[in-house]
C-alpha cells in the first residue's frame, strides 16, 4: 500500500467466473479507451476462477493488445480480497472499478480527467448515463423494476454532495473513480476490523463495500457525485435478469446499508436506536406483507416486501440484536439471504 504513485489511472477489473460473452465486451471496451495525454494501467483480477484466466486464449489475446495490462491472481474467495488485491498492486493516483460487465464509452478517461481538475473537492466519482443492456432479454413485467435495479441513470447535469445519509447523487460500484488515498486509507480501516462489510462473494449478493467507500470520503471532507459526461453500458444476462435474481439483489443491497453507516459514523447509533422497531411488531408486519405479496400477480409488491425486510433486518444486524426467528424463518423461505 506504499507503493509510489506514478501513473494517473489504474483501471480494476475483479473477474470470478466470467462470462466470456461479456468481459470480451469490457475488455474491448477498456482497449478502445481515449487515453491522450493520460498514463495508465490495467490490472485484471483473477478472483479464484474455476479457470484461470491467464489460460484462456481470448484473455491472453487481449493483454497484448492493451497496453500495460496486467493479470494478477487472489485465492481468496471475494470482491473486497479482489479489490485489495488491485490496490495493493497499483500506481495510480486514481482508481477506477470496472465490473466485469461493464463497458465504458470511449471517452470515460478524458471526461473523469477533466472532471477531478474541474472539482478537485470530490474524491469519487461514477457515471451519471448508465444503459442497461439485457443481452438475453428481460420479462416486460420486471423490465423496469430490472433497470433500476441493474443502476440505469440518465442525469443530466453534474450532481455531487457531502452528505452523511445515501444521495441519488452518490455513484455506486460501477465505474467508480476513487482517490487511491482514500482507498488505501478504506483497506486500512478493513484490516483494523473497524470496516466488516465486504464486497460480493460467489454467489452472495450482499455488499455495502462501496458504500463505505463513499461515505469514507465524506467522513474525511470530501464531496462524490456523477456526471452525464461519464457514460457508461451495464451488460447483463438471463441469468441475472430474473425475479429470484432480483429478490436477492435488493436484499443483499439494502441489508447492509445501517451497518455501513454505522461503522463509518458512530455517532448514528442513537438515532438508529430509535429507529428500530420492537421485534413484535416486525413480526407482525412481516407477515401481513407477506401475504399481501403472495396474493399479488405483480412483482412490485414483493419487491417492496423484501426492501422492508432488508432496512429492518438491517436495523437489528447494525445493531448486533438477533433477528426474530419468524423473521428468520420468512428469510429463509424466500431464499433472500
């Protein structure tokens, strides 16, 4: 984490198991970079792959095509051990995440360059345009509810804020261009236990690692935010275009959210306190809305559902209290967790 800074960009691509399909598209993407004027790397990790992407042909291709491209290997399981890995590794004054799945415009490079002269008070910047292309198609009636889900933004000015709560203006993981400092200083606060939550792991959806990375921006004066200029195309296929998919998604988003607060600011726990509802009264409303959901031919209603069981499950999990077993039970039947 000492290591020098000494070129301005290094592009993260944390890869587990991908689709080829897809990081061909970000790989191409990443190759077709507008970079004038501007130093980079790019470090592609190999996340623990059933197999390892320095064998494929198609991967060794393009790591001679893109100039400074690196592989580099992390056995543990994780996203958060992918990205430490990214880190620990780069030179870059700035770090950018890309997914697997991502593919940037042309002009990414240039726009966020132009972006951290202009405003040099934010530390973290995504895209303000997200098109979310459902490469093997989506069911019309979670089409939108996928959308959104899947972080589609169409903004249209450059919006950023320094605010201790979540803002629509705050850039989640796709594309995210952070201060390397900050980061560093974020992997240091993880390997303290001060910071418990982790990016994705296999198959679990929960996260709210890069939460805390922007609100770890906040807590040191910095502002984050987006820009319409930064655009950006989230590739995703059937398999994660589904209601089960889905329901999983907005469960592991939401559950995590109290805790990364509280983790960051400490002093919310009071208010958090109160926010929490008695385990009576979460149990009866768990299971009214469940009812409610079941009988519903739209999937809304269970989207809904589920974003109530995650913000209060959220509320008890940040709060160390235990989740009420009908509760747990519910959560178990729906395989959210």
């Amino acid at each position: 984490m000492d290591r020098e800074e000494k070129i301005d960009y290094s592009l993260a691509i944390c890869a587990y198991n991908p689709d080829e399909r897809i990081l061909t598209r970000c790989l191409n993407a990443i190759l077709q970079l507008d970079v004038s004027g501007i130093t980079t790397e790019v470090l592609l990790i190999d996340n623990n792959s059933s197999t390892p992407l320095d064998s494929l042909p198609y991967i060794r291709a393009y790591q001679e095509k893109i100039p400074g491209m690196k592989i580099l290997s992390e056995p543990r399981q994780g996203q958060t051990f992918a990205r430490f890995t990214a880190a620990e590794q780069s030179q870059g004054g700035h770090i950018i995440f890309f997914d697997t799945d991502n593919e940037p415009a042309h002009n990414y490079l240039q726009e966020v360059h132009r972006l951290i002269q202009q405003y040099p008070q934010v530390a973290a910047w995504g895209p303000g345009n997200v098109n979310v292309d459902f490469i093997d198609g989506v069911a019309p009636d979670i089409a939108n509810i996928a959308k959104i889900a899947f972080q589609h933004r169409e903004e249209q000015q450059v919006s950023f804020a320094s605010e201790k709560e979540w803002q629509p203006c705050y850039p989640y993981g796709t594309g995210l261009c952070i201060k390397a400092a900050v980061l560093k200083e974020y992997m240091q606060l993880v390997q303290e236990g001060h910071f418990t939550l982790t990016g994705r792991k296999g198959k679990k959806l929960s996260s709210g690692e890069d939460t805390q990375m922007i609100m770890l921006c906040i807590r040191k004066g910095y502002a984050a935010g987006v820009a319409p200029a930064l655009r950006l195309t989230h590739i995703i296929s059937g398999s994660r275009a589904n209601r089960k998919y889905l329901n999983r998604l907005f469960y592991g988003t939401a559950v995590c959210y109290e805790t990364c607060l509280l983790q960051v600011f400490p002093e919310r726990k009071e208010a958090l306190e109160q926010k929490a509802i008695s385990s009576s009264k979460f149990i009866r409303r768990s299971v009214k809305k469940l009812i409610k959901a079941k009988w519903s031919r739209h999937p809304q209603p269970m989207f809904d559902y589920i974003q109530f069981l995650a913000m209060n499950t959220g509320v008890y999990t940040a709060l160390q209290r235990p989740v009420p077993r009908p509760v747990s039970l519910i959560l178990k039947y729906l395989e959210i967790e």
